[in-house]
C-alpha cells in the first residue's frame, strides 16, 4: 500500500519525498560513531590532565563540530584551554612548553606553532584498529568567541534538529566532496558554510526556519559584563527548551526542498558583490560595512578579503568569507550552479540525484 499511495503523488512531491529520505539516510550513515565519540572524550580528558601538571586551573573544553552537533565521522577536535587564573603564562609560552611535554608524554605527533596569528598547538595520532582513521586535534587558548558561536549554532541546531542537522551536516560532506572547503586555498571552511545554512533558514526562508535567537527580547533584563567577552556582545536566546513551548515555525518544507531552494538562492539570487550575509541582522550592504571590494582600491589585500562576505555572529567587524579568493568564489558559486542543476532536473531516482551531486 505505501508503493501504490507513494506512485499516486504527483511527480513534484514525490521527487522531494525522495530525496530527503536519501538525505537522511545518507547522512546517517557519516555521524561518528559512538566509540568514536568516547574515544574522543578520553582523549580530552588526557590532555586536560597534562595540561593541568603546567596550569593547574586550566580547563580544556570542546568547541567547533565536536561540540555544536555538526560532527561528521572523523572531524578533527577544536580544543579551547581556559585558565581561571590571573597570573597566566602568555599563550605563546604555553604553547611551546605544552608542546614539549606532549612531545614527552604521549604518542601524538606534535606541531606547537607559538608564533602564529592565534598560537595553537597541532596534534594528531597515527591510525590504529580502534582509530582506523586516526586524530587530527588543534589546542588554542583563551578562544572564548569560539566557545560562545559554537553554542550559538548548537543552539540553532536543537530548535529543528532533524531538518538544521541534515542540511548542515550534507552540505559539509558536498563541500568537502566538491573541494571547496578549504579556506588555505582559496574557499570556504566548515564554519562559514554553517552560517551560510542558518542565514538562510532565518532571513530568506519565508516563513522563516529558525528564528533569529540573537534579536529575541531577552526574559529578563541583563547587564552588560554578563552579555560581554572579549568586547563583543555574545547575548542571545539560549533556553531552547522554554523556545519549544513558544516559538513554532510556520514552515513546512522538507529538507529536499529547502535543500534545493539553498542552491538556487545562492547560485541566482544572492548577490555577492554587494552584499553580506549576516545571521545576526540579514541581508546588509558591503559598503554599511566597509567591506566593498572596490577594484580601484588601492589596498590589494582588503579587496582580496571581501570576496565573499559574512559576518561573524559576534565579532561584527570580522568576515568569515575573508579567505575566499577571486578564484575560489568562482568555483564555489559555479558548484551551487552545478547542484542546482542536477536537482532541477529532478532525476528520476534520488538516490541517483545525491551521488552526481557529491560525485
Ligand atoms: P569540521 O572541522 O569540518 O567538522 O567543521 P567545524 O564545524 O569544526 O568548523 P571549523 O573547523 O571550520 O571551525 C571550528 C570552530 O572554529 C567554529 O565552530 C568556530 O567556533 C571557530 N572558527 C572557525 N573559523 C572561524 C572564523 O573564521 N572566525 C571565528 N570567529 N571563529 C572561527
Ligand atoms: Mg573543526
């Protein structure tokens, strides 16, 4: 009966029916595992152990997709090392000294990098039969920005699990498939596709997916040191539990549908050369904030940054695009051209449809 009622559905509703069960079931299958899981957390809490024999009130905390529900199976781990002490080694000192003793103590292969923009300590441990993959696992210190936007998008990610993780978590696997989520040459990291999802299901989705947590009327009044880290405003909605109860979407697509309206607004409709893509307010223009890339500029490199354009969520003057190159959105808008292609085609087999795309 489930055949013969699925054939009676015009072709239109049953190609989206499809399609997003392929889509979970495809995403499904590319979560980590749950020895995965654990074996990750052991492996935090090793080094939050050595680390404490050089910082005793350090604490190691997750962020990034270990941390906000967008892992993939063998993501790398983003470490964040907070000291709760005022009279801290600075981070380059840290670095170094904790790259030694891991070097020491541990199996990991190590690459301490003191002097970078922000000093991180690289690791990353050989496959073996439990860890077939193998770890890759950065260690930076004092990221408290990053603590707070991982939450922001764990929180987004709860209100509508199923349809925000499935989006998020296919179009990490495209982008990584289709080679263009690199920002080291040139295209877009994990980080600043996930803003391009939620930017969507807020501000183009009508009615809207997701409401827009950091606009939210607070419950009750805060104060400013409570909404404050690092100098920027991290405030925003965060009892996703009371949000349940409240707030309802009034849109009911399936995740095939919102999946092909992503690309088609984003190869067609979005424009790139004025705008910015901001969850926090919308669409806004590059030049509101400074971020034309006039070609008459006489400063190359900022010209160069502002390619692609998004907003950090709380760090506002800084654009999350900024490593996509003249090349690389070149390439980036032409793949959202290429899915939406195969998808309007609505081939007649989803299953079909998926593996072109990420072919
Ligand atoms: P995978 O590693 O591909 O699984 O994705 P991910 O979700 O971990 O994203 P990514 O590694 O790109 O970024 C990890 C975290 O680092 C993000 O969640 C942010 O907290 C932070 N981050 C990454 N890039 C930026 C950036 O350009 N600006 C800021 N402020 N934070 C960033
Ligand atoms: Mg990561």
């Amino acid at each position: 009966p489930e055949v013969v009622s699925q054939r009676r559905l015009p072709s239109r509703q049953r190609f989206f029916g499809d399609l997003s069960q392929c889509l979970f079931d495809f995403v499904i299958q590319l979560l980590p595992t749950e020895s995965e899981v654990q074996v990750k957390e052991d492996v935090r809490r090793l080094l939050e152990r050595l680390i404490r024999t050089i910082e005793p009130s350090s604490r190691l905390l997750s962020f990034g997709s270990t941390a906000n529900g967008f892992s993939l199976r063998n993501s790398d781990m983003d470490l964040c090392c907070l000291i709760d002490s005022d009279e801290r080694l600075s981070a380059s000192d840290l670095v170094t000294m904790l790259g030694d003793l891991l070097e020491r103590e541990t199996k990991f292969h190590v690459k301490p990098l003191p002097h970078a923009r922000i000093p991180i300590v690289k690791l990353s441990l050989d496959p073996s039969p439990g860890l077939p993959l193998g770890i890759a696992c950065d260690i930076g210190f004092e990221n408290r920005l990053a603590l707070e936007n991982t939450r922001l998008l764990m929180c987004y990610a709860m209100i509508d699990p199923t349809r925000v993780r499935t989006l998020v978590l296919f179009l990490k696997v495209w982008s990584k498939r289709r080679k263009i989520n690199s920002p080291y040459k040139g295209t877009l990291s994990s980080y600043g596709y996930v803003l391009l999802v939620i930017y969507f299901l807020v501000h183009v989705k009508n009615p809207p997916v997701l409401p827009n947590l950091q606009q939210m009327p607070p419950l009750r009044p805060i104060s400013k040191e409570d909404t404050h880290v690092a100098g920027y405003n991290t405030w925003f909605f965060d009892d996703v539990e009371l949000l349940r109860t409240r707030w309802h979407s009034e849109n009911n697509d399936s995740v095939a549908e919102l999946l092909v309206d992503f690309f088609r607004y984003f190869a067609r409709d979005f424009s790139y050369n004025t705008g910015v893509a901001s969850i926090r307010a919308g669409f806004l223009k590059k030049a509101s904030k400074g971020w034309q890339n006039d070609l008459s500029s006489r400063f190359h490199d900022s010209r160069e940054r502002n390619r692609l354009c998004i907003e950090d969520p709380f760090e506002l003057d800084f654009n999350v695009g900024r490593c996509v190159s003249k090349d690389g959105i070149y390439t980036i808008r032409g793949e959202f051209m290429r899915a939406s292609r195969i998808l309007a085609n609505r081939p007649e087999r989803a299953v079909i449809a998926l593996a072109e795309l990420c072919a």
